[in-house]
C-alpha cells in the first residue's frame, strides 16, 4: 500500500517488565464516577447508567518515566483529574460484566487533564467536550501493569499531590461502576477492539495546576507518575 502522507506515529505506552510496548487504540473517559466528585461538580451522584467521552489516541503521553506536558492554549483552568486506566487487550460487544475481566489486558494509572472552563462552558450551553477534555498531549498514562502478573486490582488508594501537597485521594473500590461494569456497558454500545483504553474516572479534589507544578499521581500497586508542567 502506497500512502498519500506520512502516516501519524502510532501512540504506544510502556508495559511494566517488558520490552514489547502497548499499541494505543482509542481512548475512552468515564464521566463522574465517584460520587464525591460528581457532588463537587454540581451534579447528583445517584447511580445513573454511566456516561463517557473521548480523547484522540494521540492525546496519550507515555508517563512511565517523570514526564512534562505544556500548558494548553485558551484555558485559564488548568486540571488534574487521576484515573485508574484500564487497557484493553481483547476485543468484543456486549460483553457480559462476568466475563469483562477476561478482557482487560492491564492497569495503569492516568491523567484526564481537563481545560475546566472551555469543558464547563460546553456542558452548560449543551455543546461537546471536546475542547475540553481531547487536546494534545491531555493524557499522560504511566507503565502499564498486566492482568496476568498483577490481577485485577478492585481496592487501592488512588491519589494526586501537586508539589508534595494533597489534593486528590480516594479508593478504587469507591467506583461507581466498576471495572467490569464499565467494559461491559461500553461493550453494549461499542465493539471493544485490542489496544482501547477506558479511564474510569477521578474522585473528589480536582484542582488547577500552573506552569512549573509538578504533579505526582499514584495508585498502590500500580506506581506513581510524575508529571511537570511547562510554561
Ligand atoms: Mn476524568
């Protein structure tokens, strides 16, 4: 096959203990799925059907190592949102949320960098996300840990702090929807494909970062990521 262009690169993340990397699909975000974060946003935390939005396979940023994104032209508000990232290795539609582990290729932890004000404008003029949520680089995605050698982690603190100071902090367990739930109500809607990753959420403590922070995000058993941001 003869192409027209150069073909974009392929986004890929690091896979913990292995030379062989992870070939990124598409990305997939939960929106509110932890209640405390849903009430910080305004919004009822009751146990609606979950709800997701999308970033460009591009926006990922392999975090694996201290890492640096810039600060995102036409924002004023700038944040951080860690996420338990969930990759998919196998691909299938309604899948039923018995088998949904059977799915998952491995974990990871992520950042959903959000320009707050142009995602809170959209939302309430009724308009897409997406020039909130799916910009370059909005995704850094740390090494990814695989199902086979770690499980399928359904406790762990998840946590953020910016320049050493807290911010975020929760449990996975606190999931609205679960890691199952998630992969099967997205399976009803959208043939998973090897290679799809679902970030599944931020608990409560999201918050503006400026140039020159650095923010340190963690979930136990999973490792931390460091990532600077750049004027
Ligand atoms: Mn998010």
């Amino acid at each position: 096959m003869k192409l027209a262009l150069e073909a974009p690169p392929l986004p890929t993340l690091t896979i913990a203990g292995r030379e062989e990397r992870f070939p990124v699909n598409r990305v997939f975000c939960v929106g509110r799925n932890y209640a405390a974060h849903a009430r910080e946003m305004g919004k009822d935390p009751d146990r609606e059907p979950p709800f997701f939005f999308m970033k460009p396979a591009a926006a990922v940023v392999d975090a694996a190592s201290p890492t640096s994104v810039p600060y995102p032209v036409k924002t004023k508000n700038y944040h951080h949102e860690i996420e338990l990232v969930i990759a998919i290795g196998r691909g299938g539609r309604d899948i039923p949320v018995e088998q949904a582990l059977d799915h998952v290729y491995g974990y990871a932890v992520g950042l959903d960098m959000t320009r707050r004000d142009l995602q809170l404008d959209a939302r309430d003029k009724g308009r897409p996300w997406e020039f909130g949520k799916s910009f370059a680089q909005s995704a850094p995605i740390g090494a990814l840990h695989r199902a086979e050698d770690i499980g399928h982690p359904a406790q762990a603190a998840i946590t953020l702090t910016v320049n050493g100071q807290p911010r975020q902090g929760s449990d996975i367990a606190k999931l609205i929807w679960s890691v199952s739930e998630c992969v099967a109500y997205l399976s009803e809607y959208e043939a998973l494909e090897p290679g799809d990753i679902i970030m599944t959420g931020t608990p409560e403590g999201v918050n503006a970062v400026v140039a020159g922070d650095v923010m340190v995000g963690e979930v136990q058993g999973l490792g931390a990521i460091e990532v600077r941001v750049t004027g």
